[in-house]
C-alpha cells in the first residue's frame, strides 16, 4: 500500500461585518443576518476562529464561544487598527446609472478594484431615479463585495447626484471624465493633475454624456480622458478606468517602493 499523505485543507478566515460599538467590547455578538449567516448557512462551529470588521477600517480576529442560528457571540483574541491595506488614493466613481441589474455588477467589481466611494449619477441620458430598494440593494452588495475581497472598509454608495452636484463641492479630488470623442489616454492626463490623494471619474450611461454636459463639465475643470480606440460598455469603463487610475496613482508607487 503507497504512503498516505495527509494534505492539510487551506482554510479561508470567513469575515462578519459588525458596528464600530461592537468592536470595542471583549465579547461581541454579531448582528442577526451575520448570525444566520454563520450559523446555518456556513454551518461553523464554536471553537472556530473568524475576522469580524466594521467596514471603517478596524478588524478583529475572535473565537466563536456560542454558535445558534439566531446568536452567535465570540471572544476577541486580536485587534487591529486601520491598517496600511488598501489604496493610498481614494477613487470615487460617479456612475451614470445604467439600465436593469448593470449597477450591481458595477458596484460589486468597483469594490472588489477599490473604489472608496460609489456616486450614481443623474444625467441626460440616465434621469430615472433609483428606487430606495435599489439603493438599498447597492448598498448590500458593496457591503458583500468588501468582505469577499477583505477589504477594510466598505465603500459609501451615496443618494443619486445629477452630474453638475459633481462642481458644487460634492467632489473628492480632480474630476476626470472619460469621453469617447477625447485622444488623450490616462498615461497622458494623469500627471498633469500632479499629486493627488483623491480623484473622482464620471462615467456615462449606455447613450454616453449629452456634448453639452461634456462641455459644462470641462467648464468647471472636469478632465476628460481616451480610454483607448474601442467603445467599453457603461459598466465596463467605470471599473477599467478606477483601475487604471488606482495602478497609476497608487499600486505601481507601492511596487516601486
Ligand atoms: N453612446 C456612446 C457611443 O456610442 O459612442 C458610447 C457610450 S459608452 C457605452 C458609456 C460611457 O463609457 C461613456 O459615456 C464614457 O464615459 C465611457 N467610455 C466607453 N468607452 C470609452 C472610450 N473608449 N474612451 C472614453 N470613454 C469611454
């Protein structure tokens, strides 16, 4: 008989989302979805070890010391402040709201390349409303997103702006905006907004921005920028361009390091 080799199962730190509140205390007992969550649809028991963070940046490593499908409370072993992980540059993505469930894949690859901040816009070609089970929905997915790529923070998918809101102070950084009628690509826009810590991208719906609101846009030192010769769908061009900027303005600084 050949040797029995005992290969050890690679485990995965499942992550639980909890308030800042709950973190403080030595013991913590987790929100009612997490509970579940833990409980019956991961099926862990007491004794296991798990991540718990409060999406602002704080985690904590703890034992599970109850585990019922309504309550599940744990000990905390290890805290840790918010850490180094992540972006230097907090990337906002203003995007035009798109039709049927694109925004979720928006909101759910935006997270997983770090966007800080999801805006869904109002424009031209984009004017209905979300409903607030939508933005609701959003929020859940971002929520979701961060703890599947282990993010620290979850990213705020605020109210929906209409695009000038992008001008009258509810801007983070430089806006820049991509713009199929422009040839300048990112390697040539991007150094000319020097150093930077935060920007924002305002991408178009599926009919792309009105030529007026480019023009109002470039009015109020919006930048716009080529993303190459093909045409990206909507919910393509705002996750290629934030990692584009991400890798330009901060990861490729951190390799350089
Ligand atoms: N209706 C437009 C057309 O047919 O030319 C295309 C709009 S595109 C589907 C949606 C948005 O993605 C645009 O408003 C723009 O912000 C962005 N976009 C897509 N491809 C782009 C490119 N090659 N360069 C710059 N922006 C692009």
């Amino acid at each position: 008989m050949g040797r029995v080799v005992v290969r050890r199962a690679v485990t995965v730190t499942r992550r639980f989302l909890v308030p800042s509140e709950a973190l403080e205390a030595d013991e913590v007992r987790l929100p009612p979805e997490e509970s579940h969550h833990a409980a019956v649809v991961l099926r862990l028991r007491r004794g296991e070890r798990v991540v718990l963070f409060d999406g602002r940046g704080v985690e904590a490593l703890v034992e599970l010391t109850r585990v019922e499908p309504r309550e599940v409370r744990a000990r905390v072993v290890a805290r840790s402040a918010a850490s180094a992980r992540g972006p230097t540059v907090q990337v906002t993505l203003a995007q035009g709201i798109p039709k049927g469930g694109k925004m979720d894949d928006v909101i759910r690859m935006g997270t997983e390349v770090g966007v800080a901040r999801f805006v869904p816009l109002l424009t031209r070609r984009a004017l209905a409303r979300p409903s607030a089970a939508r933005l609701a929905r959003w929020r859940r997915i971002a929520a979701e997103a961060a703890k599947q790529s282990r993010r620290l923070t979850v990213p705020e998918v605020t109210d929906p702006l209409p695009l000038p809101a992008l001008w009258a102070g509810e801007r983070a950084g430089p806006l820049l905006m991509p713009w199929e009628e422009e040839r300048a690509g990112i390697g040539e826009v991007l150094p000319r907004l020097g150093p930077v810590r935060a920007v924002t991208v305002a991408v178009g719906p599926e009919g792309g921005f009105a030529p007026e609101e480019v023009a109002e846009a470039r009015a109020h030192g919006a930048v716009t920028v080529s993303l190459g010769p093909t045409i990206l769908r909507t919910e393509t061009a705002g996750v290629v361009t934030v990692a584009m900027v991400l890798y330009e303005l901060s990861l490729r600084r951190i390799e350089e390091r």
